[in-house]
C-alpha cells in the first residue's frame, strides 16, 4: 500500500543519513559515534529490506485425517439414502441418516421411540424382514423393516432399514379386493341361476291342473341342496376371512408330527405316509390349532390329488428341517405334476379343480403360515414328487 511504501522510503533515508553520519565521525575520530551510525544504518536498511520482500504465502490448512475422512464420506452417502436409518444399542434408538432424522423428527436419539418398532427389530433376526405400523401425526403408515445386526465397542446393535409400503399396500389391497369381488360374483352367480330357473319351474308346475307333485318334489328339493351349497360356500368364505392372530406358544415338533400322521393313517388307509423330523429343532414358536389346520390342508391336498389321479402306489412324506433362520415342513406326494398355468393360481381362494372342492385348503393354509411371518411355496417338480413347503421363522435368541 501508499503507506507502507513511504514507511520503507524513510527508512532507506534514515539509513543513507546514517552511513554518511557514520563516514564523518569516522573522519572525525569520534570512534564510538561511528560504530552508534552504523548499527543505525544497519537495523534502518534491514528493516526496509524486509519490508520489501514478497508477502509469504498462507499456511496449508491441517490435513484431514484418513479415518475422518472415511466417516465424512459414510455420512455423505446414508444421508442420500430415502430409506430411514436406525440403529439400536442397549435399548437407546438413534437415527442414523437423514430420512431418520426427518421421520422421527430427531437429531441423533429418539426420546420417544415407538415401542413396536423396538419390538420389531429386538425380534427380527437379521438378513430377515418385517412389517411394522408406525404412527405419525395420528396416521397409521405401514413399514417394512429390513433388519441387520452391527459390532460397535465389542456390543451387537440391530440396524433397521425402514422402507415405507404404503403404497404398495393400497396397490395390492385394490387388487385383492377385485379378485375377490371376482370369484364372489362368478360362484353366486353360477349357484343362483339354476335355483332361479328350477323355482320358475316349480311354480309353473304348481299351476297345471292338476299339478305334477312329484316334479314339483324334484325341483324343490334340488333348490333345496344348491341354496345348501350356497350357503356352505358362504360358511367357507367367512371362515376364511375371520382368522384369527396366532395365539404363539411352544409347540413340540414330534407331537405336531405324530398326531398328523395318526389322522393321516385313518383317514386315507391305503396311503402310505414318511415321516422324518431328525434335522428339526424340538419345538418352534408357534398357534398349535393353526399351523396343525395349514399342514392338515396341505395333506389333504396331496391324498385327494393322488385318489383323483387313481395313482397306482400313492405315497407322501411329511419333513421338518431346519434352515439357518427358519423351520421348514415339506410335504411332497407321488401324485400328477402341477402345471405352470394352475401354480399361478393354486394358492387363491376357491380356485379349485376338483368336482366337489371349496377351493379353500390352500388359500388357509398360505394365510395361515404368513400369518406367523412365514410362507408356503410349490416347489418345481422332482424324482416324480409334487412338493409343498412352508416356512416359519425362528425368532431371535429361540
């Protein structure tokens, strides 16, 4: 600047006058003023030398350290995920990134965690998935929870992956109810037009003269057994739409087991029934009434399937084995293979194939099981087998 640079011009003068003040005493004798100017001279030029040298430049800023520099880019990418983040430890739930954050309205820990989403993710063991219901702002949304398990300081933390299904749901309900209102119409339908035309029938025989009673007895007692079978299909229907929530004790694998295959026995004689259980655990967490109704619907399933078929050495087997987070049944007959247009639809209500069948066995029987947090799958035929499996979680720490 103006300034500075008249401050190193009188310098340089102050500097001149005492090299010159300097030469003189010297001439004079005055030995001691010589050496006086000269520490003058010297201090005055350094310091107007020093004022001229370029500025240095800034110091570099403190490098980060590669371990903060990790956590800054980690934090970076949770916080571009939609999905909320948490973590619990030692019964605290924190948020982890920003959709957390947002959704529970938290910075880090969330005071008012909702207990069923602590229950959840307590209970969920980890790679599995489940849904939970949480209330914001007197809304019920529903979740899925994606469940994963963390070492931090030598302790485990469950982590949650909260993926809002909402949506989804809505989608699948509007579908549900379509398909439902679908198969509603086309059975009520089929079952009350001949009763509509053998009532039209039975009047008019009523008025010839004189009325053929016996026909008119055949008429009326056939709409007699076809509203029967209306009203059974109505019974079945309501059945099915009325389950309960499992009632979940601990259930023993070998009684479950053994009393099915005594029913077995005496209700299909000429069908022989394998029992193997050796890879099962003793007992599983689960509605004895219900899962013993899904199994029993599924083995009813296979020996109609081989009666029907007229299957000339009718077999099946009944297996319980453990897998590394759930139970597995498998049942498998030696019945016909099921095609891939009816294993689209197997699993629906009342779709069935069978003259007399309600079409309701299966349909149960797959409520029932992911009614427990589990499911039941065809498998793809093999070695001439047809099989079913159903599987039920096994809950943290069984």
């Amino acid at each position: 600047m103006a300034s500075d640079r008249v401050a190193t011009g009188v310098r340089m003068l102050v500097a001149t006058a005492a090299g010159a003040a300097a030469a003189w005493s010297a001439a004079a004798g005055l030995y001691a003023t010589t050496v006086l100017a000269l520490l003058v001279a010297a201090w005055t030029g350094g310091a107007a030398v020093f004022a001229l040298r370029p500025p240095l430049p800034p110091p570099p800023p403190p490098p980060v350290p590669a371990g903060e520099d990790e956590r800054r880019r980690l934090v970076a990418y949770l916080d571009l995920s939609p999905a909320p983040l948490v973590v619990l430890e030692d019964g605290v739930l924190r948020a982890v990134n920003r959709a957390a954050r947002r959704l529970f309205a938290a910075d880090d820990t969330i005071a008012a965690a909702p207990p069923a989403l602590v229950a959840v993710m307590t209970q969920t063991a980890p790679g599995r998935t489940a849904t939970v219901t949480l209330d914001q702002g007197g809304i019920a949304r529903p979740f899925a929870l994606a469940a994963g398990e963390l070492l931090l300081g030598g302790r485990v933390a469950q982590v949650g992956a909260l993926i809002d299904i909402g949506t989804e749901l809505k989608a699948a309900e509007a579908t549900a109810l379509r398909d439902l209102v679908q198969v509603l119409s086309h059975e009520i339908v089929n079952a009350l037009t001949p009763i509509a035309s053998l009532a039209d029938t039975a009047a008019a025989m009523l008025r010839d003269t004189p009325p053929d009673l016996a026909a008119v007895r055949e008429a009326v007692e056939t709409v007699a057994r076809r509203s029967g079978g209306l009203q059974r299909f109505g019974d079945t229907y309501r059945s099915l739409a009325r389950l309960p929530a499992p009632d979940r004790n601990r259930v023993g694998i070998a009684d479950l087991t053994t009393d099915l295959a005594r029913l077995f026995a005496v209700r299909w004689p000429g069908i022989v029934l394998d029992v193997d259980i050796t890879h099962a655990p003793p007992t599983i967490l689960a509605d004895a009434d219900q899962l013993s109704a899904a199994l029993w619907a599924v083995l009813q399933n296979a020996a109609e399937a081989m009666i029907d078929a007229a299957v000339p050495a009718p077999a099946a087997r009944l297996a319980a084995t453990t897998t590394v987070d759930a139970v597995a049944f498998t049942i498998a007959n030696r019945g016909p293979a099921i095609t891939p247009e009816l294993a689209e639809t197997i699993f629906h209500p009342f779709m069935t194939t069978k003259p007399e069948g309600s079409g309701v066995g299966l349909a149960l029987a797959r409520q029932i099981v992911r009614g427990h947090g589990g499911d039941i799958a065809l498998l793809p035929a093999a070695g001439g087998w047809t099989a079913f499996v159903a599987s039920l979680p096994l809950p943290r720490g069984f």
